[in-house]
C-alpha cells in the first residue's frame, strides 16, 4: 500500500511539472532552448 501511494506521488509530481513548466519557461523569459539551471541573458 505505501509503494502505491509513494508511486502515484510520483507520478502526481511528474504532471504537476511537465504542466507547470511552460508557463515558469515564459516567466522566467527562458526560451526552449534553454535548460533548467542556465540563466537567460540580460
């Protein structure tokens, strides 16, 4: 039961971001070129 339930947090997880991510790229002015951890240029 606490594999299950870690596991759909997991998943939960990976969603939240792969639907996030789009709009904290255009946010942060980051085209998608760019990875996570390379700041945009000024």
């Amino acid at each position: 039961m606490i594999i299950a339930l870690a596991q759909l947090m997991v998943v939960l997880d990976a969603t939240i971001v792969n639907i996030a991510l789009p709009s904290a790229q255009r946010d942060l002015g980051m085209s998608d070129g760019n990875r996570w951890g390379h700041l945009p240029r000024p």
